[in-house]
C-alpha cells in the first residue's frame, strides 16, 4: 500500500524541481492557512482584522515543526520554500476567489487586463505577484526579501539570517524594492 | 538600463532617501549631472518610498481574509411572484442560488422558504427527473426534517423548490452554551431524522451545521434533505463540486469518498454526522486534509493531529472513539446505520458499553459492574463469549485510528551494535531486551515484546511504517558501544504520531553497574514519554543491584540462546545460565531464565517429570532471592498448572507475574490458555487478546489465538486465524502443524494432510504433525498409512519423550480401545498436553467413560471451573 506522500516529502521534491509536487502541495497549505484564519476568526471578535504575520508565522511553526527530521541546505532554502509557496497559495486562492465571483470562467489576469493603478486602491495578491516577479528580472534578491517579508511573515532580522545579509541592507532592500514595486503598481514602470 | 545602472541608481536612493527632502535635489543635482534618465529613476523611486507603508501587508491581509459578501440591503426581488408565492425578503444567497423568505398567495399564514436556482434545468428529461425526485423528497416527513412543500419552474425556466419555513438559529450557534448531554440529545434528534430518510432510501449529501436549524422550541430541523442529488445534473458523478478551483474549497463535512467523486451512500450521511458532532462538541473543525480531490493525497500534518487530538481529549474517551467511527475513513469501518450511532451515543448517555470501544471484555465487565452492582451470572459470560469469538478476536484487537491515542505505547527496536565485531551481537540484543524488560515494568506503558520488534532488526524501514505495524504511538531505536568494561548506549525516541523524534540521549556506564544503569536509560524514556513511574517503579529504578560482568555476560548469552529455541540453542541456554550461576550462585534472573528453558524443553524433548521438577526448583530459588521476578512467577504457574494440575496456584502466580510485568505477552498468553482449559474461556480471551496486543507480529501468539479457537469449538474462526499465520510465514512449523489440526475438527482430512505433510516437510522429526497425520489418514481409511506413523512415534519415543496425550489421538482415529491407557500414562507422566482434556472435541467420543471422568479429575479440571 502506498501512502500519500507528507508534505515534507513533497517539499523536497518540489525543491528539487518536481512541479507536480507543487501541485499537491498547494490546496495542502491553502487548507492550513485557510484553516488557520477561519480558526482566528472564530476564537471571537469576528470584525477584527487579521493578523497576517501571525498567521503565516502560525503556518511556518507547523511547516518547520514537520520538517525538523530533514536536514535542510540550509535554513534560507527552507524560508524561500515556505514563503514562495505561500505566495503561490495566495494568488491561486484569489484566482478562485475571481474566477468563482465571473462565474466559472477562470481566467488568470494579465497585466494588460488590470486596470491601471491609482493609490486610492488597493491592489490585489495577482498584481503584486506579477510586480514582484517583474521586480525579480531586475534584482532577485530584493525580490526575495520582500517574498520573505510579506508572504513569509519575517521580521528583518530573521530574513537577514537566513538570507545570509545584514539586517542594514535587508532594511535598504526592503525599502528601494518596496518603493519600485509601488511605483509599477501605480503604472510607472 | 544596466546592471551597472541599477548599481548606481540603488545607490543614490540610498543616500538621498537619508537626507531631508529639502536637501535631495541638490545632491542629485551633483550625482546625476546630465544623465537625466538616471535622475529621472531614482527621483520617481523617491516619490514611491512611503516609509511605514502597510500596502502589502495589506495586500496579503486582505486574500487570507475576504470581508464576508455584504448581504444586499434591499431585495430586488421582494414584491415579485414565484408560482403562488409571493417574495416578502432575501434570507440568504447560496452556491446554487438564492433562497427567499415568502408566503402563498392564497395562505398567508404560511411563510415558505423559496431556494430560486440560478441556472436553468436545461432539458426537458432533466425537469422531469427533477419533479420525480423533488415528489419524493415531499414525501419526507419528519419532525426534525423542514418539509419539501413544492416546486416547479419559473416562467424563465428556472427551477425553485419551496420549503418549510424554519425560524431558528443555526445549530453550534444553539448548542454553544448547552452543556454535552443536551448537545448530544439535540444531535441524537437529527440523527433520528436521517435514519428516517435512510429508511426510505433518501440521502442528505450535505450534513453541515448550516443546514441544521434550532426552533425557539429547542427543536433540531434538518434542512435541504436530498437537494444536493435533486440539484445534480444527471450522471453527475455524486453532487459535489469538483472544479479545480472549489478543489480549494472542500466542503468540512463532506466525507473522503465524496471529496473523491465516488458513489454516495448512507455511510456518506453517516460521516458528515460524525463531522458535525465533532464540531458540536469541540467547536472545531473536523481537519480533512487526508482526503483530497487530487489523486495525489497529502497526509494530514501532525500540526493538525495535534490539535484534532487536543480537542478531542477533552472528549469522555467513549464518546472520542464514536466519534471517530462515525469519521472512519472507510465507510466500512463506520457505523453501519445512523440507528447504530444513534444508539451507541444513547448507551453512553445512560452508561452502557459502547459499541465503538474497542471490545475489550474487561470493559464490557466493568461497564457492567458499574451500572448494576449484581453478581455477573454464567448466563452473561457465555454471552459475552459468544459476541467476542463471533466478532473475531483479530478484528478486536485491530487498530482503529486514535483510539490508542491515550494509550501509551512503545516499541524498542533492537539496539544497533556498534562495536563492529558481530560477536557482540548478543550484547547489542541483550541490551534491548533488557531495556524492554525495564520498561515492562512501568504501569501504563505498554511495550511490545521483543518478538515482534526483532523482526525490524537492521532493517531500514521507515520510523512510522513500523509504528504503525506495531500500533505503537513511540519508537525506541538507538546504538550500545561496548568497550571492555564500559559501555555506552544511544537512544533516540521517535514519535509515531506526530513524526518527528522527541527525544534523543545517550549513557556511559560501567557494566558492573549495569542493571542500575538499564533502569536509568529505561526512567529516563518513560519521562520522556511521560509516563508517570509509580513509587514500586521508581524504587526499581533507583536501587542500585550490581551484578558481576562475567556473569551478566554469560546471563545475555543464555537469554540469546533461548530466545531461538531450537533444542540445541535451549540445551546451550541452560549451560550458559549455570555457568552465569557458578559465577553469581545468588543470580535470580538467572534462575528465571533456567526456568524457561526447562519449561521450553518439557515434552518437546526432556519429559514433563524431568523438565518440569528441575524448572519448579528454578523458578522457587529465583523467587527466594528476588520476589519480583516476574518472570520466575510466570514459571511457576506454568508449572503449577501443566504439571502439577495446581491451577488455582498457578492462577495465583500469573496473577502476581502479570502484575510485576503487566508486558510480558507470553505470561498472557499462558494465563488465557489456562483459563480456557479450566474452562473460563472468556477471560481466556481476554487474555489472549492482552497478549496479542503486546506482540502483534508474533506467530506464536497468533497460533495461540487459533488454538483457542478450535478449543472453543470456533472452527471457522481457528481455520481463518491459522491460515493466516501459515499465509504470512510458509515456513513456520506450528503454523501449519496447527492448521492441520483444525481441519481434523470439521473433518476436512484432505486438507488436513495437505498442512500437516507441510510441517513434516519442515521438520520431519516433530511429532505433533505426525500423530495429527496419522489421525487424519486413520479417519481417510488409509490404515496403513496410519500404522506405518504410529510405529513411527513409538520407535521415536525410544530416543525421547512423546506425549501420550498424541499417541491417545492416533488411537482415537483408529477407533482403537488404547487411547485411555496412553492419556493414563500420559497422566502419570504428568504431561501438559492433558490441560486440553476437558475441552478438546477429538475426544469427545470417550466422554462418556468414567476413566475419562476420572482423568479429569485428576487433571484439576472438574473443579477448577468455580475459579
């Protein structure tokens, strides 16, 4: 008999390149997280607002307490793990959300379908997604502080250990790659 | 722009996003000079940098957690007509449509619930299918089920189901401030409608909360009965949503077959049941991760086994595992009616045994025992009886999810030798048995034999796998380093449950010290598993015996020997055990080893009078210098029994040796044998059962179990059991030797030869399969064949002892007058075979002779019944 594979496994293997292990790995975490905030809302206060960090900080005790058995290349490999899987499971989760409200017709927005963006309002996961790997073409590193940053749950600090940065220039990157990503979400570029 | 540009635009960010504002248009001034497309970058970068900005954070927020769809303040569709009905308001927007609160035109008394589908029925074979169902459906009636009043299409052509009007609050709602009793009777209620549709062959399809409505009255309402099938499309694979994108959006009371695709039945209904019962009584989600759309499964992390099993302790243990029957993955594990759920939880509420407790007869006692204070009567016990070898003792012991989440347990596997010198193996072996043995002793721990943990020796399985072969919740698995006269053992425990290890540590000592060091290694692993060590255990623990290393030496290799039991092994094993006792004559463990092995060797190969009086001394001198022994408590009533047909006394030193070492699968096992020979078969199975459970791969254990069977006159069961055994292991003599037997007792010879030729292939010198196969070629006819046997066993009884117990089996079959005179000469070698007399069939037919009468007699078990 052979047993679905865990998620530590899938997560090596997608680590390794398997994308099919990503595939089966995604609704996993979605259900977690999803879980995770239904559970927060329900503890009470209905109305108030999430906290996202604590969530996704939630969400990486239970990764990281799965994985505990595995030597990881190193910790860094397993936050960016962690994190781009989450960023996955977020913009596939608001795909949904939009292809469900047109009705079935799950289209995944472009950027030429997005309206262009005024400050007045807030752009969704899809487009900071497609920022942020726009963001990557010119400098993946900031790309990835900031995936840590705000998929990953991270405080500087920890993204400076595992990154291997100091928490100056995870400070600087944060802020020139938040200002670049601000500025394409506003259309300039 | 360049790499090199983004370099140099990074740069002046920096550096003017620290300056005043005021100051940043001169310093670009001097950095940028002409190159204004530079300027240009950085200055545009500047006008986004908001430092303290939440936009992403905000970004993110917002797609964990969408602000619920605003209910629409005004209904566009109030004042309109459907039908006869009027719409007087929107109640609630749904998946497939909308449901309006509205009465009929003609009875305004009556308020309806109008479900307006948003889709059109499509064809005209759809609509009919459609108003056939939807009939059905009407014909529901049932307090607890909101009535189907009507339907029909709009002039649009889009379908609408009218139902009764329930005005209440939503089930978890309700029940959150009830306390469990009034929960379970609200749940009891609704499950009282669900059987009643199930009568009727109708199923829900989608039991949730939410479709669960509390009237002012305190009255549960089921609402929507069948309209997940009404609302399928025909050839539809089973009413659920199976697009990718609703694959993220599984329903959390929708059973795993559902979430598949497959086939709905009642056992579909019967998890969502148990689904909503969890969440009713632990106000959490059921976590479904194991069941997922996609093929590729993923297991359910142990994050949320955790915290399902959290909130499941704070469950009554009974009322846990109903609820986990109900969420049994496989429908054939649960409840096979809603009845039966229904009424497991009505036995819990007037505390009656529960169905889905395991069937330990013990409990069933004790349950018993504390609802009615009466003597338990004969009458009940062979009831019991009957319920337990009916079942099928395999299926009882069986594990069912969670249920020994309490339960501590653990499997020590045979340590790894690391010295590099394979001929300290034994050291590495003796190392866990006695780690074993140290932990045996703990009360509340259950710990599995060696048997069956030896047989992942130097295997590389995986931690869980065996785990979950041994139905453990811990692991033990570690390495001994021995170096002269010291040594060192590394222990890693590994938690089967939540997968990962928990504890690791590793111990020096010298090996003079070496019992006092094994009871520090074993305290140590039941604080990690936290087990509470009783004062007796921690009083073990501490005392410090110290042993004489040649003689502890000397002492494993004899356990090693034993632990094979060949002849020669155990003929070596008593050597080793004397020569340990010429080193340390005040060594009761070595003592106790004795014991076994003379125990081992009685009737096999030394007779009973010899073997037995030598492991009576044994066991007497190992109890003289330590009490607590258990397993020279366990000797001595086995001797007491089988040999001296003692078995009150002997029921008195099991009883002591299963308190000592409430682990000791073997003391089990003895223990039911000889209350199914005295006649007390049902605590036998219990017994057998205990054993079973601490040594779940061992085939003696499960030959054992198939004995009892054919004993009690279970035949199918001991023909099923036996074959098992011989299924999994081709070359296990007893197996077959056994099987064999069993076929003798529903006369089914051929087959019978077949086994027992098997056994003889195996081992052509065992007598056993010999006079079992001289028996059945007697009953075939073939007298010669049977002849040519007997002559066989009689020439072997020259050279060493055969039970007369076999011999009076042969004769039997042949009809021949001698069986009485071998089982009187096998009485008056005292032979151990004699404690099935009263209760093995193959001698019915002498029953009636008062020498037989008198046998039993002689044997103890005319009286031994009352014990």
């Amino acid at each position: 008999m052979t047993r679905p594979p865990s998620v530590t496994r899938l997560l090596i293997e997608w680590s390794q390149g398997n994308h099919s292990a990503l595939d089966q790995l995604t609704p996993h975490v979605y259900r977690e997280l999803h879980a995770l905030a239904r559970r927060s809302l329900l503890r009470g206060r209905p109305n108030q607002t999430l906290q996202p960090t604590a969530l996704i900080n939630e969400l990486y005790l239970r990764l990281i307490e799965q994985t505990q058995t595995i030597e990881w290349e190193s910790r860094s490999h397993f936050f960016g793990i962690a994190a781009r899987l989450m960023r996955n499971v977020l913009v596939d989760y608001s795909r949904a959300q939009s292809a469900a409200k047109r009705g079935g017709a799950a289209v995944a927005v472009t950027i030429e379908q997005a309206e262009p963006l005024a400050f007045d309002r807030t752009p969704d996961v899809l487009e900071l997604d497609e920022a942020l790997s726009r963001l990557a073409e010119r400098d993946q590193r900031k790309a990835n502080v900031i995936e840590l940053r705000y998929f990953g749950g991270m405080s500087r600090e920890e993204i400076a250990g595992a990154l291997d940065l100091t928490v100056p220039t995870v400070k600087r990157d944060l802020r020139l790659g938040e200002a670049w990503l601000r500025r394409h979400l506003a259309g300039g570029g | 722009m360049e790499a090199s540009g983004w370099d140099r635009v990074e740069e002046l960010f920096h550096h003017a996003a620290d300056l005043a504002p005021a100051e940043r248009a001169a310093f670009l001034d001097r950095a940028c000079g002409r190159d204004a497309k530079l300027r240009r970058e950085v200055e545009s970068l500047l006008a986004t940098d908001i430092p303290h900005d939440r936009l992403f954070q905000e970004v993110i927020n917002r797609t964990i957690h969408r602000p619920p769809e605003e209910p629409e303040e005004t209904c566009s569709m109030t004042g309109q007509r459907i039908g006869p009905y009027a719409i007087t308001g929107l109640i609630g927007k749904g998946g497939m449509g909308d449901v309006y609160h509205a009465v009929r035109e003609d009875d305004f008394r009556m308020p309806v619930a109008i479900k307006l589908l948003r889709r059109g029925a499509g064809t005209e074979t759809a609509l009919r299918r459609f108003r056939t169902e939807r009939q059905i459906l009407a014909g529901l009636r049932h307090p607890n089920i909101a009535r189907l009043l009507d339907g029909g299409a709009t002039d649009a052509g889009l379908p609408y189901l009218v139902m009764e009007y329930v005005e209440g609050a939503p089930l978890l709602e309700y029940a959150a401030a009830l306390p469990v009793r009034e929960r379970l009777e609200l749940f009891r209620a609704v499950c009282s409608a669900v059987h009643y549709a199930h009568q009727r062959q109708i199923v829900h399809r989608d039991i949730k909360p939410a479709n669960i409505l509390v009237t002012a009255d305190g009255i549960p309402k089921l609402l929507d009965f069948g309209i997940a099938k009404l609302l399928d499309p025909p050839g539809g694979a089973g009413g659920t949503a199976t697009a990718t994108g609703a694959q993220l959006m599984t329903p959390d009371y929708a059973s795993p077959e559902q979430l598949r695709g497959e086939a709905v039945t009642v056992a579909t209904d019967i998890y969502s049941l148990g689904a909503v019962l969890y969440d009713l009584l632990t106000g959490q989600k059921v976590n479904r991760v194991t069941q997922t759309c996609s093929s590729g499964g993923v297991e359910e992390t142990d994050g949320e086994r955790r915290q399902r099993r959290r909130a499941a302790e704070h469950l009554d243990p009974d009322l846990d595992r109903i609820v986990l029957k109900a969420l049994h993955r496989a429908p054939e594990q649960r409840y096979a009616s809603v009845e039966e759920f229904s009424e497991d939880l009505r036995r819990l509420l007037e505390d009656l045994p529960v169905q889905a407790r395991r069937q330990s007869l013990l409990y069933l006692g004790r349950k018993f025992l504390r609802r009615n204070r009466l003597p338990v009567v004969a009458a009940t016990a062979i009831a019991l009886l009957s319920l337990a070898l009916g079942m099928g003792l395999r299926r009882l012991g069986a594990p069912v999810p969670g249920l020994d989440a309490n339960l501590r347990s653990i499997a020590v596997l045979p340590l790894e030798n690391l010295s590099g010198d394979p001929g300290q193996e034994y050291f590495a072996d003796g190392m866990t048995d006695a780690l074993i043995g140290e932990l045996a002793r703990i009360r509340g721990l259950r710990v599995i034999s060696r048997a069956s943990t030896v047989a992942y020796k130097g295997a590389r399985r995986r931690l869980p796998e065996i785990a979950h072969s041994l139905r453990v919740g811990t692991i033990a698995e570690g390495s001994v380093l021995r170096s002269g006269d010291r040594v060192r053992v590394a222990l890693r425990l590994f938690d089967a449950v939540g997968d990962r290890p928990v504890w690791s540590g590793s111990y020096e000592g010298e090996l003079r010290d070496v019992l006092a060091f094994q009871s520090r290694v074993a305290a140590a692993v039941a604080r990690e598993i936290r087990v509470t060590l009783t004062a007796t255990d921690r009083a073990r623990a501490s005392s410090d015996p110290r042993v004489n290393l040649d003689a502890y030496d000397t002492y494993l290799r004899g356990r090693q020997a034993l632990f094979r039991s060949t002849v020669e092994d155990i003929q070596r094993a008593i050597q080793l055990f004397q020569q340990a006792l010429g080193i340390e004559p005040n060594y009761a463990l070595a003592y106790s080893g004795l014991a076994q092995s003379y125990i081992t060797l009685s009737g096999m190969y030394l007779r009973p009078r010899e073997a037995m009086s030598k492991a009576k001394a044994a066991a007497a001198r190992a109890l003289e210098i330590d009490p607590g022994v258990a397993e020279a408590h366990f000797s001595m009533g086995v001797v007491q029994g089988w040999y001296e047909f003692q078995w009150e006394q002997a029921d008195r030193e099991f009883k002591r040796a299963i308190e000592l070492n409430p682990n000791d699968a073997m003391a089990h096992l003895w223990y039911g044998q000889s209350m199914i020979s005295t006649g007390r078969a049902m605590e036998g199975v219990e017994q057998m059962r205990i054993a079973h459970d601490l040594d779940p791969l061992s085939a003696f254990v499960e030959t054992g179990l198939g004995q009892m069977y054919f004993l009690s006159r279970q035949y199918p069961l001991a023909i099923q059991q036996l074959r098992s055994v011989t299924a999994s292991d081709d070359t296990f003599i007893e197996g077959h030797t056994w099987l064999g037997a069993a076929y003798l007792y529903t006369k089914q010879y051929a087959e019978a030869v077949g086994e027992l030729e098997r056994a003889r292939q195996l081992d052509p010198q065992q007598s056993q399969p010999m006079a079992y196969l001289a028996y059945a070629h007697a009953r075939l006819g073939a007298r010669q064949a049977a002849d040519r046997l007997l002559r066989q066993l009689k020439e072997l009884s020259h050279s060493r002892y055969i039970s007369g117990y076999l011999f009076a089996i042969v004769c039997v079959g042949m009809n021949s007058d001698d069986a009485i005179d071998w089982l009187e000469k096998a009485y008056a070698e005292r032979d151990d075979m004699l404690s099935w007399l009263k209760v093995d069939a193959l001698f019915d037919p002498l029953r009636g002779e008062p020498r037989f009468q008198q046998l039993i007699r002689q044997v103890g078990l005319d009286s031994a019944a009352h014990l």
